[in-house]
C-alpha cells in the first residue's frame, strides 16, 4: 500500500459484536421446521455471506435444492430474520466486542474515516443498539450492492462513499470470504480469527482485544 491509510472499513458479525449465535438459531430453527439437520459446523459455512445465499446451502444440505419456488424461497428467508430479529431485541453497547470500543477511539483519534461492509440487512438497527452508528461516515449493507463477498462490490462501495481511494483503506473481517472482498477490492486486509483459515489476509489477529492502530500502521505503510 503506497498511499497514506485514510479509512478504515470493518465488517460488523464477528468483528463489532458477535451475532452469530443468533443465525445459527435462527437458521437452526428453519432447516428444523424443513426437517434439514443443521449443525454448528455447517453454520461455519454460512459466515460471511448473505441471507439468500446461506438459504441456498441449506437446501442443497437437505437435497431439497428444487423444492420451492424463488418467491417460497423468499418467505423462508424472510422467516429466519424476523426470528433473528427478535433474538436480537436485547443486544446492547455491553454486547461490543473487546477492544473494539478503544480501537474506533483510536481511529477516530488519529482522524481516519470509519465505514462499515457487512452482509447483513439489519446493520443499522445493530449499530443503533451497539450505540456506534454515528461513529461511521459510511454504512453499507446487503440491501445496498448486488452482489454478495466474496465480491469485492461492498468494500468498493464504501471507500466510495468515504470519498477515499480502496488503496488507502483497512478492510477489517472474520470470514474467509470478506478477507477475499477486501484483498479484491485493493486494501489491505485484517483479519480477526486463527490464522490457517486466512491464507490471503495481510496481518491476523485471533481476537479483537489485539487490534492496534499505533501497531498496525506501521505494518501497513
């Protein structure tokens, strides 16, 4: 990376807060209800991508692949989110992860931009709850771009919005797919997790307590 860092642009599930227990009830809930055996190792697949696509591998799981028509497939995904809405009424500033909190207070200080990419619908309401959502010039969802991570389309989308070069952004994910948007998309990637499961990514960290602007400057530049 030649240019100077301006921005840095995080996804939410996995890094902010970690909803994923949530989908995976939610989820779990569903492929029951189509009498589909969901397990939290499958669950590990779904990271990442969005709520179609996830749908799309459940029933490829439970070989019912062919069984509905896209408006059904529609209504069942939309049943998974109202239940995972409702699993989510509760979350609240207290459900940030580690050292998130500090590190955005650090972003902030040093006067980077701040955006978000996250594959979920509900990325508004959860920063909202999370009391973040005016820390971020620029949010952008699955409702905004047409096509999912791997993808590098949601992080283009935000630097564009953050009216900052990709070249000049951090990308900060915990799926293998966001890692592979992010390294698409010209930035620099971090990603939160074990390290044999990012290849691709320019520096991990196996928790969000790690993060450090002051240490990762350096490293990127």
């Amino acid at each position: 990376m030649n240019t100077p860092v301006q921005a840095v642009i995080f996804d939410l599930d996995g890094v902010i807060t970690d909803t994923a227990e949530y989908h995976y009830e939610a989820w779990k809930a569903l492929a029951e209800e189509l009498s589909i055996p969901f397990t939290r190792e499958f669950n590990e697949e779904l990271k990442g991508i969005s709520r179609m696509e996830s749908l799309e591998k459940i029933l490829v799981l439970g070989g019912k692949a062919h069984d509905f028509t896209e408006e059904q497939k529609i209504a069942l995904a939309d049943k998974k989110n109202e239940h995972y809405l409702t699993l989510i009424q509760n979350i609240s500033p207290a459900d940030v992860l580690p050292g998130i909190s500090e590190f955005i207070d650090e972003i902030q200080a040093q006067g980077l931009k701040i955006g978000l990419a996250s594959a979920s619908k509900n990325a508004f309401a959860v920063l909202e709850s999370l009391g973040l959502k005016d820390k971020f010039h620029a949010i952008v969802d699955a409702k905004t771009v047409l096509r999912g991570k791997p993808d590098p389309e949601i992080f283009l989308k935000a630097a564009h919005l953050l009216e900052v070069e990709p070249g000049a952004c951090i990308g900060v994910e915990d799926a293998a797919a966001g890692v592979e948007a992010i390294k698409g998309a010209g930035m620099f990637a971090v990603a939160i997790g074990a390290k044999e499961l990012f290849a691709h990514a320019d520096l991990v960290y196996e928790s969000t307590v790690e993060l450090s602007l002051e240490a990762l400057l350096p490293q990127v530049r």
